[in-house]
C-alpha cells in the first residue's frame, strides 16, 4: 500500500490566517497544496487562480497539486510556474486530446494525474494509465467545499486500485478529493487510496489545525 499523504485544499483555508496555516504544514511536512483552480464553464465555481500560485510560490517550497477544473486545460498549464515536484490534473471531461496534456505536464517537469468526476467511468482513464502518476478519484461533484459524498465512488477506487496492480502500475497513486472526513478516510485508505484531499470536513474546521493533522496521519498510517 502507498504512503498516505495529506493534500490540504488550499480553497478551504483562511485567508486571513493563510501565512501561519503554512508554517503549520511545513511543521508538519505536509507534502502538497492542493490548488483548486475552477473556471466557472467546467464547474460552476471561480476559485484559485494564478496570482494565488504565483505567490504561494513565493511563499513556500511545498510542492503544489494543481487541480485543473477548467476548459481547455492543455492552454493553460504554462500560467501556473509548474515545477518538478509538483502535481497537476487535468479532468478527462475537459479535453478531447487528453494523452498530449498529460505528456505535456510530464514535459513541464510535473507529475500528472488524470481526475474523474464521480460519473465518470474508470473506463474513461485505461488507455493512459500508464502516462500517469496519479489518478484524482472526486468523491464529491467538483465545484463546491462541503458537500457529501458520492457513496458510489468508494467502490469506484477500490475498482481502480485492483485495475492499476493487475497492469503492473502499482505505483500509481490514487488521490481522492471531496468530504474527506475521518470516518470516509478510512474507507477511501481500506479502498485504496492514498493522497487526501483535505478541506472543511478534515482540517479546516473548529478544532486546532495541528491537531487535525496529527489526527489524521495517526489514523490512516
Ligand atoms: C471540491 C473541492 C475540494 C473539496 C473541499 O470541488 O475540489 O477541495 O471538496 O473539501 P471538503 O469537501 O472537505 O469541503
Ligand atoms: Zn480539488
């Protein structure tokens, strides 16, 4: 089983503590910040765009996880600074040439990943598992924080988890994003899944952060 790893959605946070909530996460090494980046065509949702990477950047060496909920996702990898190191998904809805966004990802020095809203069949991915490193399972339809889960989508990684080590591609990593909470992370982790989105139903809500931290690497170890 791949390590689990906390991915903490960066839509979610405070804005006016933004500066000490990243010193806790590079306390804690919390290896990413998810990066919603939402268009309003894709989702119905504008969030996160390129002036907030370009200053966290500025900010911080934690590796970004740009999650790409846009049209045409392909014209746009060149406005984020992408470094190695990072990761970015793209959704297989929003592209009709997908293999070449991912390998152009790969060429930019990131890692990709391909995200599917829970409608979307595992089906949709085969023909590029092997082009990825990652493969973003939305347990939530994209576009808001705190909505509940889409119940469907644990079978879903669980599916996508055998699929991967029956290819071979076991070192492929299964993300999940949406209503992460400690309860459904358990489930997700049992599934297979291994990177977790976390927002309002894990860390950003009443309670410490650092403590929501420790919580959840203590119970998906
Ligand atoms: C959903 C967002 C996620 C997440 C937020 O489109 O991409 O960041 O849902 O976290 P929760 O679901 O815990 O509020
Ligand atoms: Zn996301």
């Amino acid at each position: 089983m791949l390590p689990p790893k906390l991915s903490p959605s960066m839509m979610c946070a405070d804005l006016f503590h933004l500066a000490e909530t990243i010193r806790c996460f590079e306390r804690n090494s919390v290896p990413y910040l998810h990066i919603d980046v939402m268009d309003g065509c894709f989702v119905p949702n504008l969030m996160l765009g390129t002036e907030t990477v370009r200053q966290l950047r500025q900010f911080t060496a934690i590796p970004m996880d740009i999650h790409l909920m846009t049209e045409d996702p392909g014209g746009k990898l060149e406005w984020f600074g992408i470094r190695s190191g990072d990761y970015v998904s793209v959704h297989a809805e929003t592209t009709r040439h997908l293999q070449r966004v991912l390998a152009k990802i790969r060429s930019l020095g990131a890692r990709p990943m391909i995200a599917l809203n829970p409608a979307t069949p595992l089906c949709m991915a085969e023909e590029v598992l092997a082009d990825v490193d990652a493969v973003l399972i939305m347990t939530v339809n994209p576009g808001y924080a705190g909505q509940e889960l889409v119940p469907q989508t644990l079978d879903k990684i669980g599916r996508l988890r055998e699929r991967l080590d029956s290819m071979g591609l076991d070192r492929v990593e299964i993300e999940v994003d949406g209503n992460v909470t400690p309860e459904n992370a358990v489930k997700m982790r049992r599934a297979g899944a291994n990177i977790f989105v976390a927002g309002t139903s894990l860390l950003f809500r009443p309670g410490g952060l650092e403590e929501h931290i420790k919580a959840f690497n203590d119970l998906v170890k």
